[in-house]
C-alpha cells in the first residue's frame, strides 16, 4: 500500500510499502481520513530518533488518527462496517503486569503507532483492535476525531492532577499539548487558566479559548501574574508543557502551598528541578506518560460542545503534500498549532 515512509533522518517518501495486516477475530480494518502530525513524527524526520527510540529501518510516520470501519472481525461486537472512529494508537499486551494493574500505558511491551521499530498510520488501512478503537459521534468531525490522541495527553494530566472545581491552573507552553491541557484543566472544573509561552500569537490565540489569562514570560514574571490573580496565594495546579528548562526550573514559584505540579512536557535534553522548593510547598508532583482509559471521555466533551478543538487544526494538507506537510510541520509560523493530513476523503 502507499504510505508516508520515513526512509532515514531527513528523507520522507510516498511510496509503496508491504505491510502484512491479518485481520484477527478481535481486529477491525479502519480506511484512514485524518492523521494529525505531531511533534514526535516531526523530530523523528529531523532527528531521526528520540531518546533511546531510533528508527533503523523504514518506518510508516504518524498516530493521530480516525477513519472509517471497512471490516470486522468474527468476535467484534461493538462497531460495524461504515463505523466512523478514532484509534488509541498504543496496544498494549493485555496479559502484561501493567495492563492488569490498569497501567496500560507503561507497559513495557506496548506497541505504539510510529514509536520504532512499528509502523504508523499515514496509510490507506491499518488493522487494531476493537477494544482501542472508538466509535465518533455523528456531530464529532473526523478532523476532531484525529485530535483526540493529543487530547488524551491533557486528560491524564488533568486527571493526574485531581483537579477540584474552581481550581486555578498554571499551563506553561502553549503548543498544542499546552493547549489541549488549559481545555482539558477547564472542562475538569478549573475555573481559570494562566498560560505563560514567548510567542505571542500563540498566547492570544490561547486566550480565544476560554478564561485564559496569557503571560507573555519574555515581558513579564509569571510568578507576578498568578500572585496578582489569586491574592498572593498561587496556582493550585502547574502543568509543565513546554519541555524548556528554563520555565520547569522554575516549576514551582507560581504553585501555592500544597499544590500540584504536572510534568507534561517531554524534555529535549535531560533536566532537574530543586527539591527543596518542592518539599517547602509540600508539593505533590505527577508525571504523565502518553494516557489511559480517557479517550471515551475525550471523545463526549468534544461531543458535547463543552470542549471545542477546532480553532486548534489551523493548517491541513492533502495526502499527496505530506512532504510538504512535514516540511511546514518542522518551520511552523507562530500562528499555526496543529498540523493535519487528510489521507483520503470520505
Ligand atoms: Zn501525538
């Protein structure tokens, strides 16, 4: 089948590649229509690996996905053919100690879409299982369909954080996990967000969508900001989205005592953070890693109107530009955040 292939660091390609897909009695075949592109299929292009991750042979990009049911297995009893859904691009082995403890996304064994050495989904079909593929509601959009991968991310994070109603939250980064995060620390009861980044277009974009107060860090103290809106008394909640050692050095001077910080952002390189700034706040810290069991409830916000992705898919290109597509995804202007490829129309 014809699929984005990343050959080597750098050298996308179109072309066609053998993929061997059975369909097991427990799998569903999904017609591919929107794949967004993420972060990480960007820099496995540029960089060609991340972290002890490296692609060594040609790999399929992308995990962001919906489409269309085109075959059920014999033992599927939740969706049908024509079936429109959204995929959870990690499988993990559901006999594993991980999965039984319900921590299906540190499972060791997972296999997860474009994480090498598997293939991901900018492709015509894939095979998946039914028990990670999830039904779309008829006003959810196959273009909102494929954000909810990255929304999951924000999800568990909110989740992570044990959000109270009327929580005040700090999201630092306002890229598109930062920004599903403020969405999701909304709809889980938050009763403001403040969002700190260095790139203003992005900041007011992020203000647009909903009560987000945007810190501009290069013109003014973050720590300043929250004090002044929560009478000198601190965030409730720090979500660390940016990855950037700089903001996640200094984590914890917007949190109020006994708060919690959330540690989102995957570092590009390495970094600490002071223990004894955390142990003077008492402050409860949480890592996320990917998601778990969120997608139903991320796919019923979107669903409900009560949480609305759009304004977020700001650029989409056809299946035939996904160089293109990659290449813009790498030198994004300020003014974009989510990327999307629409692999096949419906
Ligand atoms: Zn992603």
């Amino acid at each position: 089948m014809e699929a984005v292939v990343l050959e080597r660091q750098k050298e996308l390609t179109i072309r066609d590649i053998e993929l061997d897909e059975p369909l097991g009695p427990h799998d569903v075949r999904v017609a591919l229509r929107t794949v967004g592109v993420c972060g990480s299929d960007v820099h496995y292009y540029e960089w060609g690996a991340i972290g002890p991750y490296v692609v060594r042979e040609p790999m399929v990009l992308g995990h962001e996905a919906s489409g269309r049911v085109v075959e059920v297995g014999s033992e599927v009893t939740h969706l049908k053919v024509g079936d429109r859904v959204c995929m959870e691009p990690g499988i993990p082995d559901p006999n594993s100690r991980a999965t039984r403890l319900g921590l299906y996304n540190l499972d060791p064994a997972v296999r997860f879409w474009a994480t090498p050495p598997v293939h991901g989904i900018l492709r015509p079909t894939v095979v998946h299982p039914e028990a990670f593929t999830f039904k779309l509601p008829d006003n959810v959009s196959y273009e909102e369909g494929a954000m909810v991968e990255p929304l999951a991310v924000g999800m568990h994070g909110a989740n992570k954080a044990r959000i109270r109603p009327g929580d005040v939250a700090v999201v630092s980064g306002a890229g598109p996990i930062g920004m599903l995060q403020a969405l999701a620390a909304l709809a889980g009861g938050c009763s403001q967000v403040i969002m700190s980044d260095v790139v203003q277009p992005k900041l007011d974009l992020a203000a647009s969508l909903g009560p987000i107060t945007p810190v501009n860090a290069a013109k003014e103290s973050l720590k300043d900001v929250v004090m002044d809106l929560t009478d000198g008394w601190g965030a409730d909640i720090v979500f660390e989205c940016s990855g950037n050692q700089k903001a996640a050095e200094s984590v914890f001077e917007p949190l109020c005592p006994g708060g919690c910080v959330v540690l989102v952002g995957i570092p590009g390189q390495p970094f600490g953070f002071d223990v004894t700034k955390s142990q003077a706040k008492e402050a409860r810290v949480e890592s996320v890693f990917r998601y778990a069991h969120v997608y139903p409830r991320a796919i019923a916000l979107i669903a409900s109107g009560q949480l609305n992705v759009k304004p977020l898919i700001t650029d989409t290109f056809s299946f035939a530009e996904s160089v293109q597509a990659f290449e813009y995804a790498a030198h994004m202007p300020s003014t974009s955040v989510k990327v999307q490829i629409e692999v096949a129309k419906d």
